[in-house]
C-alpha cells in the first residue's frame, strides 16, 4: 500500500466534479477515501439533528457509488489529525488531499492538521469544490472585503467565469489492503426525534438526489423562477440548497448547467430567469465571503452599535413560535413546515425572522440556533447572514428597520391560502379573505368554519401594529 493517497470527504459527498478526488487519480497510487466523524470540533455549532439525518443518507449513498467504481468509504471517528495519522500508519499512505471549508473553526484546524502533516513528511493538497470563487480572492480595491452584495457580485462577475465541471472518475486504483472502517450505525447520527419521516418523502439526499432535483429544476420551475420564487403555495424554487451544503452538487455544476449555457440562443424570459437564480448562488458566495472576512458574526453582530439592542427574554413566546403557535397564519404555516420536513420557503424564512426579532424582539441567535437544529440545509455561513440580515445587524442589512407584516405578506404571496390551508388545516376551511387574519374574522365566519379562536388556533402572541411601533422605537435608539 505504499504511496496511496488518502481522500478526505467533509462537505463535498459527490464524486464528480470534486477536485481532492481527482488530484489523488493523478498520482496513480491507490485511492482510499475517508470520511471523518468529529463533532467536537465544530465548536459551538456541531451538526443538528436535520442535518444528521441528511448526513447519514448521504454517506450510505457515497459508500455505494465507490463501491460501484471498485472502492469504499472508510468511516473512522475521534480527532480528525489522530484518525488521519493512524490512517497513514496503517495504510503507508503518503499524501492526503481534502477541499477546503471557510467555517472558523474548520479553517483553523485545517490549518493546524495541515501543519502537523507536513512536518511529518506528508504531501497535502486542499482543493477549492464549495465555491465560484474564492473568498480570500474577492476584494475591494482598497483590498478590504465587502459588505454589500451588488458590488461584491458585480465583482465577482467581471472575473473569469468557473471552469467546467469535471466528471467523475469510471475507477479508482484499489489499496492491496483496505484499513478497518467504523460502521455508521456507530456514529448514531438519525436525530432521536423521529421527525424525518416526513423529510423521507419530501427529500433524496446523494448525489443521484441532487442531479435529479437540478434537472427537474431546469425542466419545470426555473422560467418562471423571476415571479415564482416568493410564493410558497407551489414549488417555485430550485430546493438545491442542502444538495449543495453538503456538496452533493457543485456550484459550478449550478452555473454552467444554468447559466454557463451562455452564448447558446435563449430567449429574454430565459435569460433573465437564469440570471435571476444565478442571483441567488451569488448571494451563497456572498455569505462565505461574509464568515470567512468576519469569523464572529455568527456569534456577534457585524454591525457593532447592533450589541446593545434591548433584546428581550420570553421563552413562552419562543417556545409558541418553534411550534408554530403565534396566532399567525403564514409564520406557523412555515415553522410547522421547518419540523415536517426540515425545510422552509426563502420568503417565508424571512417573515418567520422578522417576527422573531420585530414583533417578539427576541434575540436573533435563538432564531439562528433553531433554525441550526432543524434545517437540513442549515449552513452556518448562510444562517449567520440570514438571521443578522433579518435583525438588521449583519451585512446588506439596509434599510435596518425593516419589518415584515406577516398578513401582508401572506395575501401578497399565499392570496388563496393554499400553503396556510397544508401546514395549518384547523384554518383550511376559512374563506380566502381571512386565511391570513382569522383574528379579525366575523364570529358567524369562524363558526361556519369550525374555529374557535384560543381554542382550535391561537389569538396572536402580539398585535403586530404595536410591536412594529416598539420595535421601531427600539431601533431608532441604537441608531443615533
């Protein structure tokens, strides 16, 4: 087994289009490919439950397609430089190449792994497969990072467009010896809560799932992605997000199958439906650019003046609003879909996050966290920037005080109540012009329909218009 090379699969669970894997083909040594389970090093933010489910599926479906190539997947846990040195002594392996992460806590133990390595002769390749670009590569022109989006992808866009994606290897050069491996029932990563029967029908984690769900995308909701994408009542999104946290899918897949098409004869409603979700993938680039330059925001607010807002403490309201209590519609609608299937629409994310911490004025990490533990595309890059852009304190946050009118937003973007009427059915038989405000309904109305308010559905946890004018209050005192 002299000379093999050891791959080191972290959040890039796809064979194609994955650079580590094809530096360690080029050597032509054996390949053995890794994967490491260590938690405790993912600081304060170790996976959720979501996201453990979605691993576990995805690594069973990894093993298979190695082994379909004449490999396997070898799981080992504990510290990752212990696992990785006692891989090598086993094997006799002599070089070990991963793609890189931008999380904090990742980019200093890579670093420290990669310096421990080397000192012991080991030949290191770190490869970029998560991103367009570079973050430590995007800058202004004073060379300091961005903190806008329009400009940072405008810059990003006057670069040189991502090459292709490479196709997988048909094999891989086997080691005379495999070393042992860690059965995955033994990294207990299903979530104790049995929450994932839903997500069962809804998602297809592997790599086979995320090509699926890129192509059915290209096929059906990607032209009228520009006017579909803000209404939750029918799949107007691409849903490629947790395919592409756990890199099931590469963003330059993403582009060049979307918009690397570039130059072939499109029409005006294509080409501005393309643009539009590329958008999209942009502002995912823009939340890497974000952590990696400001490795504190998921625990500090970019916008320093933001860490002395008057955050409030009310763990009743907070616990109403993980079920999905509040006594609105469109927020329980989507915080009842987050705990049916470890998902939620963008648009409804946003009105969910607002009535956190507009209306409740509840700190944004509670938000984050949940959101952390619930999510199968829970992303701390994207989380971090999501829940600071809703509480005004992060980056692009501008205009800060803006407010979310969640029965507003609900008839603008659910006007029938086809997504209240799935996720909260003791509404579903309300007429379309209460759906969204069963707390103003006619007694006559809400008996006709079989609600009792406070009973069958809750009265609202705050009155909006109120909360709006306090929190509006709140904001106008940090922002002298």
């Amino acid at each position: 087994m002299s000379g093999a090379s050891l791959v080191w699969f972290r959040q890039d669970l796809r064979l194609q289009d994955n650079p580590a894997l094809e530096a360690s083909v080029l050597r032509g040594a054996p390949v053995i490919p890794i994967y490491l389970w260590a938690p405790e090093e993912e600081g304060r933010w170790p996976l959720g439950a979501a996201s453990r489910w979605w691993l576990r599926l995805s690594l069973e479906k990894l093993d298979r397609s190695l082994r379909r190539i004449g490999s396997r997947l070898i799981v080992r846990r504990g510290a990752s430089l212990a696992s990785l040195l006692q891989l090598r002594a086993e094997t006799g392996a002599e070089a070990i190449f991963w793609n890189r992460r931008y999380e904090p806590m990742a980019v200093q133990r890579d670093q420290d792994i990669e310096r421990s390595l080397r000192q012991e002769g080991v030949t290191i390749g770190s490869h970029n497969a998560a991103l367009l670009f570079e973050p430590f590569e995007i800058s202004k022109r004073d060379g300091t990072p961005f903190k806008v989006f329009t400009p940072f992808w405008r810059n990003c866009l006057a670069r040189r467009p991502p090459a292709p994606p490479s196709p997988g290897p048909a094999k891989l050069p086997q080691p005379g010896r495999w070393p042992p491996s860690d059965r995955l029932e033994e990294l207990r990563l299903p979530p104790a809560v049995n929450w994932a029967r839903d997500s069962q029908s809804t998602w297809r984690p592997g790599e086979a799932g995320a090509r699926a769900a890129l192509e059915k995308f290209l096929q059906g909701a990607l032209l009228d992605y520009p006017t579909s994408r803000d209404h939750p009542d029918f799949i107007g999104t691409s849903r490629l997000s947790p395919h592409l946290h756990f890199g099931e899918l590469s963003p330059r897949q993403v582009w060049h199958a979307v918009g690397g098409r570039l130059g072939r004869p499109a029409g005006a409603g294509e080409a501005i439906a393309e643009e539009a979700f590329l958008r999209e993938i942009g502002w995912r680039e823009f939340a890497h650019h974000i952590l990696f330059h400001f490795p504190n925001t998921p625990e500090k607010p970019l916008r320093v003046k933001f860490a002395s807002f008057p955050w409030m403490r009310r763990p009743t309201d907070l616990k109403a609003w993980q079920c999905g209590r509040t006594g609105y519609p469109m927020v329980d609608a989507g915080m009842r879909e987050l705990l049916a299937t470890g998902w939620m629409h963008n648009r409804v994310r946003m009105v969910v996050a607002s009535f956190l911490v507009k209306d409740l004025r509840i700190h944004w990490w509670e938000g984050a966290r949940w959101f952390w533990d619930t999510l199968v595309d829970a992303d701390l890059a994207n989380n971090t920037l999501g829940w600071q852009w809703s509480a005004g304190c992060g980056a692009d946050a501008a205009p800060y005080f803006r407010i979310f009118n969640p029965v507003t937003q609900g008839e603008r973007f659910d006007p029938q109540g086809a997504y209240v009427r799935r996720w909260v059915p003791e509404l579903a038989r309300l007429p379309d012009k209460w759906i969204h405000r069963p707390f103003e309904a006619p007694a006559s109305v809400l008996t006709a329909a079989g609600v009792r308010m406070g009973k069958d559905y809750p009265s609202p946890l705050v009155d909006h218009s109120r909360a709006r004018i306090l929190a509006l209050s709140a904001l106008s005192e940090i922002s002298g």
